[in-house]
C-alpha cells in the first residue's frame, strides 16, 4: 500500500538506530509467526459465518416468518450460533493470536513450545466448530454465553486454551527482562482469569437461582476478565508504538489493571435485579459496578494524553484509527454499563433492545475494533509484505463505523421507548412490539454494513495471505518509527517495546 506523507511528517520520521532491539522482535515474530498466522485466519473464518448468523437473526426480528421451514434457522438457534461464532470464534482467536505475538517482543524472547500453542489453536477451533453446529441442532446447555453442550465442545477449548496459556506463561517465565509492561500484566491475567471463570461457570452441580448467580458470574466475566484485558493491552501496546512516545503515565495503567481484578469480577449479578436473589449480593454488585469508574477513567486520561498531540496520526495509521475507535468506545461503554447498574436505570432497560445495543458497543465498538487495528498492524510484520490496498482498509473502517452507528442508536432508542411503554401498564404488548420495528430495523440496515464491512476486510487478508503485492512507493506512516524525532518507545520505563 502506498501513501503519500506530507513533507511535515516525511521530515519527522527518525531511522531505526537500535539493531539490537531490532534482532530482538525478528527473532521474537519468526517464533510466534505460525501460531498467529493461524489464529488470526481462522478468527476471519469465524468472523464471516457469526456475521452470517447475525445478520440473519435481525432480519428475523421484524420478518418472522422468514426461514422458519428449517428449525436450524429459527432465531433462538441462529443468534446463539452468532454469539457463540463471534466470542469463541472470531475474538477470541483474534486475541489469542494478537497476544501470541506481543508476548515475546515485550519480554525479549522466544515463544516457547510454538507448536503446542499451534496445536491449541486447532483444538479451539475444533471445539468452538462443535459447539456451534450443536446449537444449530437444538443441543446446548441453556445458559447464556455457556450454550455449547458440556460435554461435547468444552473438553476442546479446555485442551486447546490449556496449551495457549502454558506457553504464554511458560514464556513469560523465562523472559530476559526485569521490567513488565502493563501490556503484559494484561494479558498474564486474561491467560489466570479465564480458565477459573470458564471451570466455574461450567460446573455441573448448580441448580435454580444458584445457577443463574453463577451464569452471570461467568458471562460478564468473559468480557470483563477475559475479552477486556488482552483488548486493553492491545491498545497499551500499539498506541505508545505508533506514536514513537511512551504512554503518559505508568502508574495510571496499574492503577486501571488492579482496580479492574478487584471490581468487575462482581458485576454480574446487576443482571439479575427483580431476581430472587439476596439483596445484599446484588447491592454489592452495583456497587463494584459504580466502582468501575476508576479503571475506566484511569485508562481513558492514559491513552487520551498519550495521544494529546498526535491526533493527525489518526489520518495516516489504519491502527491507530481502528485503535483509538475502539478505545473511546470501551469508556462509553463502561460508563454506560455503570449508570444501567443502577436500580432506577435497570428497571427502565432490562429486558429491553437497550441492553443488546449496550452489548455490542463492548464486543464489537471496543473488542472487534482494536482486534481490527491489531491484524492491520501485526500481519504485514509476519508475512514480510505491505497491506495491498489503502482503499480496501479505508472502506472497511468507514462501513463497520457506519454501520455500528446505524445499528446502536435507532436500537439504543427504541429500547428506552421500549422499557417506557412495558412499564405503563395501559400498553399492550403488541404495540411494544410495533413500535420497536424502526429500531430493528435500523439494526439489520447496521448489522448489513458491518458485514459488508467484513467481507471486504476477510477478501484484504485473503489477499495478503495469497501474496498479492502492493502498489510501490512511500512506506505507510504506520511503519515507519518512531514520528517523533529524539524520542523512542524505550525512552521510559512506561515504554513499549
């Protein structure tokens, strides 16, 4: 891909001077080159058939008896096969493949055991492809976010993310450096975090109201402790990276990490408000709710003054762009999941669209889009050739940042208009319903761009993997570092390596 730089930009670009550190990442991308060529391809796979699913699942919303011959494809099937595809397909694969590949470059050595975190790739993929077709055939578990049959797909994730993890942490266990990056405390955490919440969330002596509890302990917890911290660490990473500056405050990121370990693990339970559930439990979880202000806010002030200055650099990285997008949503969507802990919010959008509006701006706004600028900037560094088109990128920024606009405000709003009227006992039912269709379908018309969006980021990769050649010319700004001359990525203890 080619890009002209103004002559400002041409001039503020440094050479690479430290060939030590350079040989460092070299050697540190040809260890992990396999299993992230892998994981990332495959979470593209997972990222067309969840965006099928989905697609298909909002178009059902407000045309019922569309594909109702095949009880495959009844909604409560297809938008469970589209959860599932999207958080253990394509996220997860994605983060997987992303932090396989910082881990080594931020503790100055090799990936050990590559294979075996091949090997776990597979076995994840195995079980995630089990999973879904057992749901597309009716047989699931019945709690959400744990849909995938027990017994069938789970010893697969447990096998192929046991493998992972192990040589994460074997790796970081003979690392050649003193300091940790927070980058780093991240994703060690997500690689601790998730296989307790997964063990517990599956275990199969829960029952009734306790089930629900730990439903919920688990499902906000997956985003919470497992798809939030290796996002974040993404973004620790490639932000400070791009810009050539250390991150504004070292001690503000641990004050984000540790903040976030303490309060979001006792979130869930503000789903389970009108429940028949203590009310102490509950309380204490809006409270840990409201709490999560201080490790949103820590990390929003981090990141945003590290940007403080070098917003232009928005218009030349394709990182950089999907990066910050995917930053500034995780503050709106964190506060936001705050203020609808509260009673009188809760009240108002539970059971609502409101709240399914709420949970894509996580997993999608914040999650998919710092996944995106992390694929933009890792795969041309392991497959040794430049993105082909700039346009390609351009059009798939602007179709799923459109089309995720489109999808969460009509939705946003019709959820609220939707809680008022279910709560004014004088509605009935179906004028509810009736008057949530230009909210469902401003969700199809959203949820129509993004898979556009997707299609012509999976053809790019698919380009980039044939070994298509891009136009020759000028570097991307985006490769070329660092943009500020006399200042570097190591500068700080707080610096990116």
């Amino acid at each position: 891909m080619s890009v002209t730089l103004p002559p400002s930009v041409i001039g503020a670009v440094s050479p690479i001077t430290d060939m030590e550190n350079l040989d460092i990442r070299l050697r540190a991308d040809a260890t992990s080159r396999r299993v992230a060529l892998v994981a990332i391809a495959s979470s593209v796979v997972w990222l067309l058939l969840g965006s099928v699913f989905g697609l298909v699942a909002s178009l059902k919303l407000h045309l019922p008896d569309w594909l109702v011959a095949n009880p495959a494809l009844t909604f409560g099937r297809v938008r469970t096969a589209h959860l599932n595809a999207m958080a253990y397909g394509w996220a997860s694969l994605a983060m997987i493949g992303v932090s396989a590949w910082m881990i080594p470059r931020l503790v100055h050595t090799e990936l050990r055991i590559p294979k075996a975190a091949e090997v776990g790739v597979w076995f994840w993929n195995i079980g995630v492809a089990i999973g879904v077709v057992s749901i597309l055939m009716g047989r699931t578990d019945g709690l959400e976010w744990l849909e995938m049959p027990r017994y069938a797909a789970d010893p697969f994730l447990v096998i192929g993310g046991g493998l992972i993890g192990f040589v994460i942490l074997a790796t970081l266990a003979v690392r050649e450096v003193d300091h940790l990056y927070v980058s780093v405390w991240y994703i060690m955490a997500a690689y601790i975090w998730f296989p307790v919440i997964f063990v517990v969330g599956n275990w199969p002596t829960f029952s009734g109201v306790e089930s629900a509890a730990v439903n919920w302990f688990y499902a906000h917890n997956a985003l919470g402790l497992w798809l939030t911290p290796i996002s974040l660490a993404a973004a620790y990473y490639f932000i400070p990276k791009i810009l050539g500056r250390p991150i504004y405050s070292y001690q503000l990121s641990l004050l984000g990490f540790w903040t976030l370990g303490f309060f979001y693990s006792l979130n869930g339970m503000h789903h389970l408000i009108g429940g028949p559930l203590p009310t102490w439990m509950i309380t204490t979880s809006i409270v840990a709710s409201a709490l999560m202000i201080i490790p949103v806010l820590a990390v929003a002030v981090n990141q945003h003054m590290t940007m403080v200055g070098r917003f232009a650099a928005l218009r030349y990285s394709p990182t950089l762009r999907f990066i910050v997008f995917g930053a500034v949503a995780y503050t709106l969507v964190s506060l936001q999941g705050t203020f609808m802990a509260f009673r009188e919010i809760n009240r108002l959008t539970h059971f609502t669209h409101a709240t399914v509006a709420h949970a894509h701006l996580g997993l999608y706004g914040f999650v998919t889009m710092i996944m995106f600028g992390s694929i933009y900037y890792i795969l041309p560094r392991l497959l040794g050739r430049e993105w082909v088109s700039e346009r390609l990128i351009s059009w798939h920024f602007w179709l799923v940042a459109t089309g995720l606009l489109i999808y969460l405000v009509p939705l946003t709003i019709g959820g609220i208009m939707q809680g008022v009227a279910m709560a004014n006992p004088d509605s009935t039912w179906e004028q509810v319903v009736t008057a949530m269709k230009p909210g469902l379908i401003g969700r199809s018309v959203g949820g129509a761009l993004l898979t556009a969006g997707h299609l012509v980021f999976a053809w790019h990769v698919w380009l980039m993997f044939r070994g298509a050649r891009a136009r020759q010319g000028l570097p991307p700004f985006h490769a070329v570092v660092p943009t500020v001359v006399g200042e570097s990525p190591e500068a700080s203890v707080g610096g990116v390596r």
